[in-house]
C-alpha cells in the first residue's frame, strides 16, 4: 500500500473537492443583515432562494489559499509565539527538570496521571474552548506521556480529546454555547444544570474508555531526560512564571474579553523573560525562539490551508445550499428524531464549515423557526448543535487545529480516523441519549 497522504496533501485536495462541489451543488443564499446592537451578521430565516452566481475560476482558487492563511493570521500567530515559548523554556532546561520531577511523583500512578491531564484539558475547553492552544503544547505532551508508558493515541486522547469533550459538553464554552444561545433567543448560560449532569456522565465514560485503553496499548517507559539534577532556583521561578501566565491568559479571556493577540503577548513575554533567567542570553534567546518557529511552521500553515476550504464553500455560494438541503427535511419528523438528526446534520455540516462559532452564527437563525414548527425547545436546538459540530472536531479533516496536531504528532489521518471513530461515536451516542431526554423533559 502507497503511502496515505499527509496533512498537506489532503487539506489541498479538499480544497480541489470544494471547488468541484461548487460546480455541481445548486448555488443559493439566504438573506443577511448587520445587527446594529451588536454589529453582527445575521441570517433571515425562510429567506433561502437558489440564484445562478459567479463560479470561481482556477487562479481564484488558488487565491483562497494565501488568503485563508491570512485570515487566520491570529491563530497563527500564538502558535508560533506559543511554540517559540516552549521551545525556549526547554532550551533553559527548566521543562526537563520539571518534568522529571513530575515523573518522579507520578511514578506508579499512571492512572492518577491520565486523569489528571484529562481533567485539566476537559476544564480548560470548558472554561475557555481549548483547541488551537494543544498544538504548541503536543511536543511537550508526548514526552510526558512517554516518560509515563502511554503511546501517541492516548496522550493525544488525554489532552486534545478532552478539550473537545470539554469544549462540546461545556454549559459555558464562550464560542459555542453562549454564541449559540445569543443567536436563539435564550437566555446566556441558561439550561447549565441538564447540561452539567451530561458533561460528569460524559467525562465519566471518557475515563473510563481511555483507562481501558491506556491499560491494552501501554509503551515501554521511555526517560524523558537524563542526568537531571535537582531543581534550581531559576528553573523554579520560570516554571511559576508559566503557570502565573496561563493563570493571567484564562483570566483575560475570561474578564477582559482578550483573544489571540492578547495571548500571544503573554507568552511571548514569557518566553523572553524564561530565556533571560535560564542565562540564555538575548542572542541565545532569539535563537531558540527561531528554532521554535520552524519547528510550529508546518502546524500553523495547516491552520491557514483549512480556512481556504470555507472560502472556497462560501465563494462559490454553496454553504447556503447545504445548510438548506441538510436541515429542511427534519419538519417533517417526530420531535426526538428530528433533534437527533439535528445533531447529526451539524456533524456533517462541520466538514465545510470547520469553525463551530461561525457555524452557530449561520445556522441558529435557520433552526431556530424549525425547532419552534418541530416543536423542539431552543436549548434542545442549541444542544444539538454543539454536540454535533463540536464532537466532529475530533475526526474532521478540515479542522485545522486537528490536523496541525496530527503533523506535529508524526500520525497519518488515516490513522487517527481508525483509532479516533470509536471514541467519538460514543460520545455522539450520548449526546442523542441526552437530546432525546431534554425533548421528553421539555428541557427550556
């Protein structure tokens, strides 16, 4: 068997396919308006009509490549400010000294260890969405997850998966639940105690299935770093500085509504004052900051490549049409099917739209009439969403922050999709169970 593809690769295929769809999908659009309160862009519902637009040509497609990768310049950004950071902090040698004192600590309790990590990626996109964040941490996190007999799949699993768990079960996740909820109707961070009880049932299963699996595929240890002594002073203070720094990040996004640039400062911040006190030096400082930057480059222009495939989608005046064709039908179906396929039609819709806040955004106003006609509750509406978009972030190729975790891991897609199904369907699982009981509930 020929190599599969890597991360590249497919991401340019995708956008080839996106093209050929815009030739053989019907173009149409929906009707838009700026909303003054809030300076945001709203759909009209019931307003979808076919129309004959312009058909991107092969120079425009190519256009959408370097200019997705400019759209998600943010992104970018941190990832390459967030990486230099670390590589930095591992350059002064305080990363080693920590972790092989963490190692030292969890050393026989590798179960503490899966939880732990889990639980703290889970909160984290409770709290805040993690994602994107995970890719400058992945290299760090293999070597601790070496260093305690785990193989790739589980560490991935511990950190990235459950932020998306976190981030899809969340009563609170700002750029799904509360977005979605704003465009609904419904009260902000209302319905959170159905929505907690799922979230516990869900992490619950989620441990339980990654111990098991932990348990069937352990690794020999590998010593993550040797001939490490105790830990100095310096190494102490940089690593409260890094922990003071995540503290400072969540509480701006959080309060002072910050978003990617704020972050990027503070941890190229960090990273300076990290590489200063571990005696780097400025030139040495710099350097490894370069050396961060080339080792993040091939994750944060995957981030860019996937934006392209939207932009092909919505140029080419698809996106509309699919949305339409997905979710029509559902009005005609009993309450509890038509909640679940819901949530299926939002999995599916994630593959063209691979931002699940802008796809809240689209696709709320459409939904929200048809809930109302169904006779499915708005927070039943909202569910189905993020349980649908959000989980999909965990097998869908489009989304850039997955695959810039898989290139950045060495794993191939084909891969991850064999080990990754399983997990995801279980969860996709519960979260029908859950809608179906909010329907019968008449969860409001």
């Amino acid at each position: 068997m020929k190599k599969f593809p890597n991360a590249f690769v497919i991401i340019i295929g995708a956008i080839l396919f996106a093209w050929a769809l815009t030739f053989v999908v019907p173009q149409g659009s929906y009707e838009r308006f700026t909303d003054e309160a809030s300076g945001m862009i709203r759909v009209v519902s019931d307003s979808y009509q076919e129309t004959q637009g312009h058909h991107l040509s092969a120079f425009e497609v190519m256009l959408t490549i370097p200019r997705g990768i400019v759209d998600r310049g943010n992104v970018i950004v941190l990832i390459l400010l967030l990486g230099g950071c670390f590589y930095v902090i591992e350059k002064t040698g305080a990363l080693a000294q920590g972790l092989t004192k963490l190692v030292k600590v969890l050393k026989g309790k590798e179960v503490l260890s899966l939880f732990a990590v889990s639980f703290l990626f889970t909160a984290a996109g409770v709290s805040i969405g993690l994602q994107q964040e995970v890719i400058a941490l992945t290299p760090v996190l293999l070597i601790f997850g070496k260093s305690m007999g785990f193989n790739t799949y589980t560490t991935l699993y511990m950190s990235y998966g459950s932020a998306v768990l976190g981030s899809a079960f969340s009563p609170s996740n700002p750029f799904g639940v509360i977005v979605a909820q704003q465009e609904a109707g419904v009260a902000l961070l209302s319905g959170s105690g159905f929505r907690m009880i799922v979230l516990c049932i869900a992490f619950l299963i989620w441990m339980l299935y990654l111990i098991r699996y932990a348990a069937r595929n352990r690794i020999e240890k590998v010593e993550a770093y040797s001939n490490q002594g105790k830990m100095t002073v310096n190494s102490k203070v940089i690593l409260s500085l890094l922990g003071l720094t995540f503290l400072v990040v969540l509480y701006g996004l959080l309060k002072l509504n910050w978003g990617f640039m704020e972050m990027s400062a503070c941890f190229f911040t960090l990273g300076m004052v990290s590489g200063l006190l571990g005696k780097l030096g400025v030139n040495g400082t710099g350097e490894a900051y370069i050396s961060g930057f080339k080792d993040m480059i091939f994750a944060a222009i995957i981030i860019g490549l996937a934006n392209s495939i939207s932009m092909v989608l919505k140029e080419g005046m698809i996106i509309d049409s699919i949305v339409y064709g997905l979710f029509g039908p559902l009005q005609y179906l009993s309450a509890s099917l038509s909640g679940v396929l819901m949530m299926v039609a939002h999995c599916i819709l994630h593959v063209p739209i691979p931002s699940y806040s802008g796809q809240a955004i689209l696709t709320m106003p459409i939904l929200v009439p048809l809930s109302d006609l169904i006779g499915i509750s708005r927070q039943t509406c909202v569910l189905a969403y993020q349980y649908g978009a959000i989980i999909a972030d965990l097998l869908v190729p489009t989304n850039g922050a997955l695959m810039a975790i898989l290139a950045v891991s060495g794993i191939p897609y084909n891969k991850w999709l064999q080990f990754a199904w399983k997990p995801a369907a279980l969860l996709l699982l519960l979260g029908a169970m859950a809608i179906v009981v909010s329907v019968h509930i008449g969860y409001a």
